[in-house]
C-alpha cells in the first residue's frame, strides 16, 4: 500500500520544480504558471469528493486499479501538450485520479488493531510523502537533463508498472456501507456535523496544508532569483525533506503511545518554526534546509495523528471521513499555492513567509482551543 501511494502521488508534485522551465517553454507569465500546481491540487480535491467515498462501498483495488489506468492517460496527455491551457487540463485531470493514495489510507486503517491504527496509517502516510517529495526530485533532476515533457513521459510510464504490481499484490477490500453513490455524497454533511473533533482536524491541518504548499510551489522561484540555481536543486531539496517525510512513521507509533493531540501540537510548532527559519532562505541556504526539514516534519506528524483521531470516530465511514478531511486540506493547499505564486510575483518572498506565518499561528489557535476545551483525561 505503502508503495502504490507514494507512486501514484507523485504525479501531483513533478510539475513543481519544472515550473520556471514549462513557462519559458509555453511563453506563458511567471503569474499564470503557478496555477498548474494549483489545478494538480484542486484536481486532487475533486477526486477525493468524488472518488474516495466510494471505497466504503465498493471493492477498493478496482478502484485503484482504473486511477492508475487513468493517471498514465492524462500523464501522457500533459508531455504531449501544445499549450498552457491543455496542460492545465491535464494537470487537473491528473490531479483527480491520483487521490488513488487515500483509499489505502483508511483500507490501512481499517486492518489495523486500535492500539496500532497510527502505526499503520503512519506507514502508508510515509510512502505517500515519500512519493510526494521524490516526485520533485525526480521531476528537477530529469527536467534539468531531458526537458519537463519526457518527465511525463517517464510517468505514464511508471503508472503501467505500478498498475502490474498492484494488480499482483493489494489485496481486495471487503466494503463496509451498502448506500448508493448517491447516499454516499449526500451522509457527507451529516458526518461533519455530527463530528467536532472532524471539524477541528480539517481546521488545523487545511491551514497547514496552506504553509506546505506556499512553499514548495515558490520553491523553484526562489532558488532562481536569490541563488540563481535551476530545476534540479528545486527538486533536489525534495531529499531534504525524505527525513520529515520518513517521521510520519514515527509520529503514527508517538500518536498511539501519547495520544495524537500532542503530537499535533508538536506539528504545529515544527511548521512555525519552519517558516521563522525561511525567513532567512533568500541569504542563506542553511536556513532553508533547517526549514525545510522543520516543514515537511511538521506537516507529516500533524497529517497521521489527525488522521489517527478521525478513523477512531466511525469504522463504517472511514472512507467517507477521510474524503472530508483531505478535499478540505488540499483546497486549502491550492489556494496556498495559487496565493503564493501571486505573492512572491509581485512581493516576493517575504509575502510567502508572511502566509507561512500567518497560516502556522491561525493553525495553532485552532488547536489550542479544542485541546483546552477538553478535560486532561480525554486528551488524546
């Protein structure tokens, strides 16, 4: 499971740190490219609204099977675009069958043993992160050698082996809900309303998703204004962050032991202490590996304890649950992306720092009122 998440959620993250390279080859403005990351992340969202919710009621592998089917289509479609605006269809469309990694998430979820729910959601959030961070090492380092349209290329690619061993080896899921599709999208409200804890989940994780990605999609853009460096050291910070990435295990085993809230809480803080140190990017590249670090740690330990306390409220919904948590993430990291690129256009990058900034702290309220509002017994 592990694997197919990291495989598939690549996809969404290649374009990254091609960014600078794709706009001086489609002629198109520094304003107007940093909506591609945007449509892989809107797309993404799309896919987990209407494709993960029916993995509570329908065979999960055939499920993931046609997203990855699908995924090589669009990939194809995206190195063969004439123009911007058929690659931002692409990159929509690619974004919304690559949601493929969220229905491991809660199928993980729901194999696990109470007591070792973290352990295993934290796994699969490891592949998925691994995947997301090496997608933008592979996409800088290719891009650099062989230009962005063989990238997505090497990804259809990819998509037809990750499809054979799939096939082979995730194992069929039994569904937990005989509702219609239509049943489906309409319990969606009723289990956010019924659910505070949900609530507060997509609350502070949508406005840490907002900070993770202002960075990453002006991460290129830095690194060729201030240090004058191109695709390739872009996507190479990726391996910076694999030791954030790989803590999301570590969080998923702390979550089971002291209870996820405190280690959200510990989330929050790497990610503001993140942006404190990127501050400094522009004149030092020191500080920005210490952010980077901080970030992607960050982000990942808040991403499994919150995940954690959500597949704990209703087995039967798991999927359900887990489609609005990570729609509302993810339109929160588009619109940090999209925010960014306006940003750092026309301030720079202080602007992104400041929506780093001012999304960490919100986030950190947030939590702080829904940990204090419960008695020290119970929070976990």
């Amino acid at each position: 499971m592990a694997f197919t998440a990291g495989a598939v959620v690549a996809n969404i993250y290649f374009s990254q740190p091609m960014l600078p390279l794709i706009a001086q080859s489609l002629h198109a403005p520094a304003s107007a490219i940093g909506l591609i990351p945007a449509c892989n992340l809107a797309g993404f969202a799309c896919g987990l609204a209407l494709l993960v919710p029916l993995g509570d009621a329908f065979d999960r592998k055939r499920i993931v099977l046609a997203q990855i089917a699908l995924a090589g289509v669009f990939a194809i479609v995206a190195a063969l675009a004439p123009n911007l605006s058929v690659l931002l269809a692409a990159s929509l469309g690619l974004g919304f069958v690559s949601c493929a990694p969220q229905q491991m998430v809660p199928f993980a979820a729901s194999m696990a043993a109470p007591s070792e729910r973290g352990r295993a959601v934290g796994t699969v959030v490891s592949g998925i992160m691994f995947g997301l961070l090496t997608g933008r090492v592979v996409g800088g380092a290719l891009s650099a050698v062989v230009g962005w349209r063989l990238v997505f290329g090497f990804a259809a690619l990819f998509m037809a082996a990750a499809f054979a061993i799939t096939a082979r080896l995730l194992p069929r899921a039994r569904p937990t809900s005989d509702l219609s599709y239509g049943r489906l999208l309409a319990s969606l409200w009723p289990l956010f309303r019924d659910h505070p804890a949900l609530r507060n989940a997509i609350a502070t994780q949508t406005l840490l998703w907002v900070a993770f990605n202002a960075f990453w999609a002006s991460l290129a853009s830095l690194l060729a204004q201030s240090w004058g460096l191109g695709p390739f050291y872009a996507g190479a910070f990726g391996l910076v962050g694999v030791a954030g990435a790989l803590a999301a295990s570590a969080g998923g085993r702390a979550a089971d032991r002291m209870g996820p809230l405190r280690v959200l809480a510990f989330g929050v803080l790497c990610v503001a202490l993140a942006y404190v140190a990127l501050a400094l990017a522009g004149a030092s590249l020191a500080a920005l590996v210490v952010g980077v670090v901080l970030l992607d740690l960050g982000c990942q330990s808040a991403l499994v304890s919150n995940q954690t306390r959500i597949f704990a409220l209703d087995p039967t919904a798991q999927g359900r649950i887990n489609t609005l948590f990570m729609v509302s993430i993810f339109l929160g990291g588009a619109a940090g992306a999209a925010l960014s690129g306006v940003l750092m256009a026309r301030v720079g990058w202080s602007g992104v720092v400041a929506e780093g900034l001012v999304a960490s702290a919100l986030a950190g309220l947030a939590h702080s009122r829904a940990f204090q509002s419960r008695p020290a017994s119970a929070r976990s």
